[in-house]
C-alpha cells in the first residue's frame, strides 16, 4: 500500500453530517439494521436489484455467446453495413439506460420515501440522545 493512503477509514470532516447534528452511534446503526421497516426496506430493494441483475447478466451472457459461437446469426446483415450483432450492441447500452430508468421510478415509487424516514429518525435519535445528556 503506498504510504499517501491512509490504513484507517477516513473521518469525516467536522459539520459533515449536515450542520451541528451529533454524529450517530455506532448502536443506533445496529439498531435500525434490527428494525423491522428496515428490513422491510431491503426486502423491496433485493427484489428490484437480484432479478433485474439476473435478467441483464442473462441477457449480457446471450451477446457474449452469440458472438462466440452464433457468428453466422449475428453476421446477418440487415440493411446496409447494420447486422445483428451491431444491433445487439447497440441494445446492450438501451438496456443499461432502461434499467437505471425503471430502478429510479422504482426507488421512487417503493424505497425513497420509507428511507428518508428512517434515515430522519436515525438522525433525530441521534440529536435526541446528545440533548439529553
């Protein structure tokens, strides 16, 4: 490891977390990993993010085996100098925008908003915790 980089994790700076909020326990993570919305929460997120990296891994592994061993299908041509595989290609980046748009409708739709809350209350327990000392 080169000597510039640092061994530890890094500290944020003073003030990072938004102002004069108190920085939040160590605890208050263990705790809300516990809660059951939270848990709720990633339920909705591994059931976006597992079959739809399933569905383009599937997808990515049909290109790269076409174009390994299906080289009369993906030389067809069909208009001009346009063949299939170019098309394939072509579809692979539509595909990796069309994915990044469905998850940010479905971030929207079905995780920001029970995030920012929980987020929030991790954030209020925090300053709760620092004025009542």
């Amino acid at each position: 490891m080169s000597p510039d980089r640092p061994t530890k994790d890094p500290t944020p700076p003073p003030g990072g977390n938004g102002g004069d909020e108190e920085p939040i326990t160590r605890e208050a993570y263990v705790a809300m990993h516990g809660d059951p919305r939270f848990v709720e929460l990633k339920k909705r997120l591994y059931a976006f993010v597992f079959p739809m990296s399933i569905a383009f891994l599937a997808w990515y592994l049909l290109y790269v085996l076409m174009s390994a061993f299906g080289r009369d299908v993906m030389g067809v041509v069909l208009f001009g100098n346009v063949n299939v595989a170019l098309v394939f290609g072509i579809l692979q980046f539509l595909s990796t925008f069309g994915i990044a748009v469905l998850y940010t409708n479905y971030a929207r739709r079905r995780l920001d908003s029970q995030a920012v809350e929980l987020r929030d209350e991790l954030h209020h327990s925090a300053t709760e915790k620092e004025g009542g000392r």
